[in-house]
C-alpha cells in the first residue's frame, strides 16, 4: 500500500523500480547457461531478462566486468525513459552503455552525452568492446575531430560526445546550403550522462554560431574611467552582490569624465559604463574567470573546470577583456543559436543518469517531463556525514579547516578539501605548506591533469585540494590500509549555492560500500549567506569562534533554500522569454529543409516571378536554375534570422523599461514585438527573394559569385554565452538609476 501511495502522490524519486529489480533477478537464471557458450546469441528486447543476461555476460567477457543487479535496474530505468539516479562509484558509465546498447536494438540512433570531451572519449573507447560484442557500433567525436571524422561517428549506432559539439555541429547544419554538408541526423535518443549538471546547471547557456565583425573600441575607455571609482562613495553594491550602480556622486563624476553628457540620455553609453562597472566591481579573477595565454578563461561555476569555449555576451565579454588590459576578442553578429534546453528538447526520447537527481526532479519533470528513478547502491553506504560545524568569521573557519587538515593527516588517512573557486584553493595550498604539507591542487587552471589527480585521491597520506569539479566521472579507489583509517575523508570549505553541488562533494567518499567522512565548516561570513540570507538574525560564536547555536544549521540551510529558489526561477524566466524564439525557429527551419532538400525555392519563385522564371528557363539549364533559386532564399531565410535574433535580443535588453513606461508584463510586451517582427521576417524573406531573382545574374554556371547582396559572413566561429548572472543591460541600468537620473527622467 506504501509503494502504491508513493505513485500515487508522485513524489520525488517515485518511479516504481520493482519491476526492473524482477527482471534483473531473472537474468541471473541465464548466467550459468550462457557462460558455457562459445558464442553469445543476438539480443533482442522481446526478452528483456534475457537481454540483461547476454549483456551481462558480454561485460564480463570483454570488460571483465559482471554488471551487479542494480546496474541492470540502472540500465532498465533508462531504457523505460527515466533519469536514474546511482550514486557515486556505483558504474553509471556501464549501465548507460548497456540501456545504449537496447535503444539500438529497438531501431533507435542513441546520442550519449556527456559534459566534456574528455568523457566521451574515455567511455567510448572503455564500452568499444562491449558494443562490438553487442553487434552495436559507436563512436565518439571532440573539438578536434575534422568535418569527415564527424560524419563518420553520427552515423554510428551510439555517437558519445559533449553537449557543445553536438550543439555546434548543429548549428553549423542550420547554415548549410547543399544537402551534403549536413552532418547531424535526425534526433532520435539523448542518454545524458550527468544529467543534472547538463539538464539543469547548463540548461540556458546559449550556444551560438557568430560571423565575423569588427570588434568595438570604446571599452577601455569605459573600464580605465571605472577604475577611478571607489566603492561606497561613487558607486554601491546590493545585498546579494548582483547588481552594482552609481551613485549620484558617481553618475556626476562619470558625466563629467565625459565631457559634460548626461548619461540617462544616453542609453549606448550609460551600457557600456554599466558593463565595465560590472566587470570592475562584481567579476573576480581566479574566481569567475582566468587569464591564461593572453585572454580570458571563464569559469564553469557548477563545475570548478575552466568552461571552453564559453564567454559573456560580447560588451561583457570585452568590458572584461579591457579590464585586464587584453586585446579584445573577436566578436561578430550572433547568425544563430540554441539552448542546451532546447537542444535537448529536440529528441523525441530523453534519459539520463546521475548521482543527484531527486533534489532537481521538479525542474526535471517541468522542462523536459522526466521522472526520475533512485537505483539501490549495491553496497549500503557507510561514510559518517558529521554536521556542519559553523564560525562566525571566514578567518576563524579558515584557520579551523588547516588545523583539521593537520589532525587529520597525522592519522595518514588521506583528504579531499573542496573549495569553493580557485582562489579560495590557491590559498588554502598555500597555508597548508607554511605548515610543512605537500597537497595536490586540482582546480581550473590544471584541468588537463583532473583525471590522474582525483585517482590518486584515496592514497595514504594524500592530501588533495579541489575546486567543486571534484573528478566527476572518475573513482577515487582507497589505497592499501585506508580503509583500516577510516577511508577518504572529505572536507568542504563551505556550502555551494545548490545542496546537490555539496551531495556531489559527499559523494565522492563512501564508494561501493567504501568507509569514509565528510564534514562542511561554513562560515555566516561567506557569500552564500550574505547574499542570501543578509536579514537573517544571527547567532553568537563562542570565545573559539564556533558557532554552536541551533539557529546556525537553519540560517545555512535558509540561505541555501533561498538560493536554490533563486536560480529556478532564473532557470524558468530564461525560458520563458526562448520559448517563443524556439518555436519560430522550429517553423523556419521547416521551411528552410524544404528549401534544401527539394524544390520549393523554386516553384515558389515560379509563381511568384512567372516572366522572369520562363525568360531564364530558356537560357539556362532547369537543374541550375533550380539551384540558383535555392541558393537565393536560403541566403534570405538565413539573413532575415540573424537580423530577427538581433533585433530580438534589442527588444530584450530593453523590456523592462518600455513595459514600465506603459505598465505592461514583459513578458507579454516580448511576445507582443516576437509575433509582430516574426511575421515581418517572413515577409521580408519573400520579398527580398523575389527582389534578388529579378536582379541577380544568372548563368550557365548559376549564380554569379560577385552578388553582394548574397555574400555571407567571411568566417565563422563557435562558443557559449555564459549568460550574464546579473541580468540583462537594461535591467541593470534601471537598477542603477539614481534619484539624480530618475528626476531627470520625471522633468525630461
């Protein structure tokens, strides 16, 4: 009856996995039978418990590794459309394979993807013999792998990759202009391997197909006058750090460095002083982003990793940039792009597997309908998680994590100490070797070495500092003797903004039944509750500068609830304002598919130019003329929506004040312009096609390539928005407004 209300209410982590338990239970009375043949029969889903049975056997042979019950159920769970949760160690990578391997047999092309190349690399290659034993071909591809490479892999039974390159790969399709330069087929099954990081912490992050452009001057201009301002005199910060705004001391001081403007009459530069007060007061280096090789490395928040390939929109991008005194990057007009969202909402069939999945199941189950189902360890997880112990200041927590490093590194029980950004981990290395210890570093500016370095974590006497990357994806197995030690313990330096980001910490001690601890100190000084909780009463530390009040654990845990709350409706409200964006695009790229690959293009421009269409016709070949229309309004559809994303991200930036002025929703003031501009885009293409078939120059060779006004972008690139934390342009500048600029509004 439990079990049945459980379903019932659905509530978080309620998929019933009895059934999958049944059918793993039942695969075993296979084994014997199958050990004994020389050659393993085909598989085939009719018999699920047989299905297991030869796909266990099969990992056994070629892996040497007998999948346990529970990564059978793993594997069930995914291939009944779930997200399955497995903790830590409990081998995600080979139950994926495994529910791959099943998509296949049922006629389906299996998508695995994961967050960086370095993993689909690493389990594709690791699985290879499996799938082969399987009778199931996989490859995988990376930000190296060349265009013929590429196709290669798609068009292999289960492809691995990062999310980015199969975004990018793509978007690169959408810009095709011959049927045999698409490379990515049509989306059949994403199994996403950390599905939480990339169905919800990447989820809105932009991936973008840019053309060239010339990059703007003003800059450093912009950020060499903000360097002159001091904080709390010409300009503030609020309560959670977010947003920063001038002051009226600022906003006449600024006015007056340049030349007497008034700058709330002046929207393009009170922006580009707003970015570069940005970039000054509220982007830290070694903290939200590197300098390396001369420019600027973001850094994956969620992750700890250096995020590759990723920046801000670009007068962010470059206010940061300026700030360093770095040439600026190359920026360019934003020619298409997609969310990791809506990427993944392309495929008709979405699972996924991670190790925290029932603390995000209402974001997964809101955007994606996904339910997720908690697969049993295989071994009952006996680590101590000690509560939080808490100090009043960031020095006293500081001072208690290096001498709970020291107390504990005498036992030669190894440590894993996650920090939460790369500073906060340079600094700790460095107080631990005034004390005479020698510490690994893995954070994002070693990246290169995460792998080996988490490895080697659950060696006797290891002492290892980590960014929240934490080696996700690779085991960190205890050295001989640790266990008698107490096994891996685990230190956080703090609470991270998401609890599942902690879990993650936690879990990588305690593997397949492995002793081992884990314990935060937090500190009512750290960001998290400053700006998260700064109204919150606090309670008094002790003369040690513990704070041992029950009130602390709920502070921390409020400022964490809080946070959480935060950043889903940020989740909520990004897509909101894509949604729309999604679902025209969807139709164009309809349109434009017929273009490619038929002849719409030309019967349109036939009806549409009947005299024009008969007088080429008879000195041109049908097949050229054909392909010159083609050719003419691809370029128009793909022109009309580079200028659609453009004036829609205008529209955007500034939303927010036209709908204060006329006291409407903006998002509804959003759609209103998105319904208005969409059906003039289609208009414009029509129209500008007819205009270039009546004019353009036409020959036995087609199109002649001296038309200027079809030339496309010289070159092209690829990268991810880090899309700005705290919030758009325009927004920002309301925020800013000073009763100086609001008076000046109200006499304006």
């Amino acid at each position: 009856m439990s079990r049945f209300i459980k379903n019932l209410l659905d509530r978080p982590g309620s998929v019933n996995i009895a059934p999958f338990q049944r059918v793993a239970t039942q695969a075993a009375g296979h084994e014997e039978r199958l050990k004994a043949l020389d050659e393993l029969p085909r598989p085939s889903l009719d018999d699920l418990a047989g299905f297991c049975a030869i796909a266990r056997e099969a990992a056994r042979r070629t892996l040497d590794m007998r999948p346990f019950d529970v990564q059978l159920v793993g594997a069930l769970a995914l291939l009944s459309g779930n997200v399955a949760e497995m903790a830590t160690g409990e081998g995600k990578t080979l139950s994926g394979a495994i529910a791959a391997a099943g998509h296949v047999l049922r006629g389906k092309r299996v998508h695995v993807i994961s967050v960086n190349d370095y993993l689909a690399r690493r389990d594709a290659e690791w699985m290879g013999p499996l799938y082969e034993a399987l009778g199931v071909s996989v490859g995988w591809i990376s930000q190296s792998s060349t265009p013929e490479e590429r196709r290669e892999a798609y068009g292999r039974n289960v492809l691995y990759a990062s999310v980015s390159e199969i975004g990018f790969d793509l978007l690169r399709d959408r810009m095709a202009t011959s049927p045999g330069d698409v490379i990515v087929p049509e989306p059949s099954v994403a199994l996403i391997d950390e599905a939480d990081s990339v169905l919800v912490d990447e989820a809105r992050v932009p991936l973008v197909l840019a053309g060239a452009a010339d990059p703007g001057v003003h800059a450093p201009e912009a950020a060499d006058l903000v360097r002159r301002l001091s904080r709390g005199y010409h300009y503030e910060l609020d309560d959670q750090g977010r947003n920063v705004f001038l002051t009226t001391k600022g906003t006449d001081a600024v006015e007056k460095a340049l030349g007497g403007i008034n700058l709330y009459e002046s929207p393009e530069v009170l922006t580009r002083v707003n970015l570069a007060l940005h970039a000054h007061a509220l982007l830290t280096r070694d903290v939200d982003y590197l300098v390396r090789d001369g420019r600027i490395q973001l850094v994956n928040q969620s992750r700890g990793r250096v995020a590759t390939l990723q920046r801000w929109p670009d007068g962010l991008q470059a206010a940061v940039e300026a700030k360093e005194a770095l040439p600026a990057s190359q920026t360019g007009e934003v020619l298409d792009s997609i969310t990791v969202q809506g990427l993944i909402r392309r495929y008709p069939e979405i699972c996924g597997m991670t190790g925290t999945a029932v603390a995000v199941e209402e974001q997964l189950r809101e955007f994606y309908g996904l339910k997720v189902a908690v697969i049993p360890s295989n071994q009952p997880c006996i680590r101590v998680d000690e509560p939080d112990r808490v100090y009043d200041t960031v020095p006293a927590k500081e001072r208690a994590l290096v001498e709970e490093i020291v107390r504990v590194h005498a036992t030669g029980r190894p440590i894993l100490i996650g920090t939460l950004d790369v500073s906060e981990s340079e600094r700790l290395a460095d107080d631990l070797r005034a004390e005479g210890l020698e510490c690994a570093v893995l954070n994002a500016k070693n990246d290169a070495e995460e792998a080996a370095i988490i490895a080697g974590a659950g060696v006797r006497g290891t002492i290892t500092v980590s960014t929240q990357m934490a080696g996700r994806g690779t085991d960190i197995r205890l050295g001989e003797g640790v266990a008698e030690l107490g096994g891996l313990y685990v230190i956080g330096s703090g609470r991270h903004a998401s609890s599942r980001l902690d879990d993650q910490l936690r879990g990588r001690a305690g593997r397949q039944g492995d002793p081992g601890g884990s314990v935060f100190l937090v500190s009512l000084e750290d960001a998290l509750i400053t700006h998260y909780a700064p109204d919150e009463a606090l309670p008094k530390a002790d003369d040690d500068g513990v704070v041992r009040h029950k009130r602390a654990a709920y502070v921390v845990g409020h400022a964490q609830r809080v946070a959480e709350g935060s950043n889903l409706e940020i989740h909520r409200n990004t897509w909101r304002y894509t949604r729309l964006l999604e679902l025209q695009r969807a139709e164009v790229l309809q349109q434009r598919d017929r273009v490619l690959h038929g002849d719409a293009a030309a019967d349109a421009l036939a009806r549409a130019c009947p005299e024009r269409w008969s007088e080429l016709g008879e000195q041109v070949d049908e097949s050229v003329l054909k392909e010159a229309a083609r050719q003419i309004v691809l370029f128009h559809l793909d022109r009309g929506w580079t200028e659609y994303l453009g004036f829609m991200s205008d529209v955007r930036e500034g939303i927010h004040l036209r709908a204060l002025g006329h006291k409407l929703a903006p998002l509804d003031e959003f759609h209103r312009e998105g319904v208005a501009a969409y059906r003039k885009l289609l208009e414009d293409v029509e129209s500008r096609s007819v205009e270039t078939f009546e004019n353009a120059t036409i020959t036995a060779d087609g199109l002649t390539p001296s038309d200027g006004d079809l030339k496309r972008p010289s070159a092209t690139w690829t990268y991810l928005v880090q899309e700005n934390p705290f919030g758009d342009a325009f927004t920002r500048a309301l925020k800013s407004l000073t009763p100086k600029g609001r008076r000046r509004q109200e006499l304006g």
